[in-house]
C-alpha cells in the first residue's frame, strides 16, 4: 500500500515539528511546506531536507494542481476559514485543522476514533494543545464520579514554546479547551493557559480540576493509569505528576506533565508533541492505519 501524501500549511513552530515528526516516522508522504514568507527559515530547513516548500501560501499550492490525500493546517483560526473553503471546494482531501478555529469535527482521537471513523467528515479540529493534554484526563475522571459541577482546565507551556499565531489564537484557545471539556465533563467548564516566561523553560503541565457530588479515588487513579499509557504509546512524554486527590470537599484534581521528544524545538516543548501527535494519530484513523 502506497504511503498517504499530505500537505502542511504554516512553516512556524508546530508546522516544522509536524514535519519533522512525519519525515521521522515516514508513514505519511510530505508534498509540501507551505508558508508565506520566502525567508521563513522554517521552509528553508524542510527545503534542506528534500521537502518541496512553497512561499505563496495555498494559493500557490493548489495553482500548481498537486494532488494530495490531506492538508495538515497549522497556521492560525483566522487562516483556516480560508484555507478550509479553497480546500473543501476545489480538493477532494481531508483536513487536519491543528488551529483552535472550530470549523471541523472537534476531536480527541484517543477518545473519538468511532466518530472519526464514521468517513462522513472531511474536517477535523484538534482543539488545542490544552484540550489534547487534559482530556483523557477528564474522561477518566468522570467515570470514577458522581454528578458533575463543574471542570477547570489550567496548562502551562514554555513561552518560548508559543509562536505568533498562538498567540493571537488566545481566545480561540479558550473557547476550544473549554467546549471540549464541557462535552466531555457535561458540565460548565473553564480554560486556563499560562505561557511561563521562566528560564530555564518549564515543561508542559496540565491540571484538572472537577466539583463533584462524589468520587471514587481508587477507580479514577486506575482510569487515569490507563489513559496515561495509551497517551504515552505516541507521547512518550505524557506522564503522571499528580493522581487523583481531594483537595477540598467534593474537589478532585490530577495534574500531567509533558515533555516534547525534541523533533524541532527543544524537549520542553510538550504542547507541539501532544497536539501533533494527535494530529497524525487521526491521520492514522482516517486513513486506515491506526491500530
């Protein structure tokens, strides 16, 4: 079987890695880099490693008439709208949106892969960083609960680690995390994103934290577990900082950490492993190729 040919939009932080974690494990083909800055030294390394680059965004892209299985967007919220309606009208290939824009299907693959499966999508939102990182958690607490109050998402990443489009996303981002845990919790939710300016920098940590009627430790710490190393089979780094404790009357919190496998930016760049892996883990799904 031929290897699927993906195309990835945006030459920043989380494009390079994405490419970079591709050309690692070589189960996609990469036809292009497109940016759109000819000095983004983001496509100048994809281009020193054999990657066709192009600087003239989608546009140029699509005017070559390249055909490709799927598009892998990691530019911005506001791009996306536009991209997403070049690429639904004029391709028949599917889109993994890594921006916090909310136009596709919003999905956890590790929680969500009967829906992705479903083939009657083209679209599919990673959420964020944030949103990828605490919901297995999430799930695997409620499941050890009794009626649900409330959840609280709060992530810190290395500010190092956040580029422009993350930054102006900002709001994007809260809306995204907290849809998805509210979906997942059936609760109201909030959203918490620090970018530490700490140096050394700081890994990745996620904490989550749920009001509810009752809790179960013992079987929520053995979910979490498991959610821990199905996670951790793509992000080696996903580990356990804290299980499940109550740490007031009825208040239940599990932190994570999340160490990056250093594909572009530095190990304490968590945040681009766990969305990007679960980018190409729905790849996987949609393409036949997951486990």
């Amino acid at each position: 079987m031929s290897k699927p040919t993906i195309a990835i939009l945006g030459s920043g932080n989380i494009g390079v890695d994405l490419a970079e974690r591709i050309l690692h494990d070589s189960e996609f083909k990469i036809a292009a880099l497109i940016g759109r800055r000819s000095d983004s030294p983001g496509l100048q390394r994809m281009a020193d490693k054999g990657v066709s680059t192009f600087a003239g965004g989608l546009e140029e892209f699509l005017d070559q008439g390249v055909s490709v299985d799927g598009f892998f967007d990691a530019t911005s919220a506001f791009d996306h709208v536009r991209h997403w309606q070049r690429i639904e009208t004029e391709t028949e290939a599917w889109a993994i949106d890594l921006t916090p824009s909310r136009i596709g299907l919003e999905v956890i693959p590790i929680l969500d892969k009967s829906v992705i499966q479903t083939g009657n999508k083209r679209n599919f939102n990673m959420v964020t960083c944030g949103g990828q990182s605490s919901s297995p958690i999430v799930a695997a607490m409620c499941a050890g609960s009794g009626e649900i109050a409330s959840v609280e998402i709060s992530s810190s990443i290395a500010s190092d680690s956040a580029g422009p489009a993350t930054r102006k996303n900002l709001d994007h981002y809260i809306e995204a995390t907290e849809a998805t845990a509210a979906r997942l919790a059936g609760a109201p939710s909030k959203a918490i994103l620090v970018l530490n300016p700490a140096l050394p920098q700081v890994m990745m940590r996620t904490s989550v934290t749920i009001e509810a009627s009752s809790m179960d430790i013992k079987a929520a710490e053995k979910n979490v577990i498991e959610m821990i190393n199905r996670v951790s089979a793509d992000v080696p780094g996903y580990k356990l900082v804290l299980p499940p404790t109550e740490i007031a009357k009825n208040v239940f919190l599990s932190t994570v950490s999340v160490e990056g496998a250093g594909y572009y930016l530095p190990n304490y760049s968590g945040n681009l492993d766990i969305i990007n892996a679960a980018a190409i883990q729905t790849a996987r799904i949609l393409c036949g190729m997951s486990k």
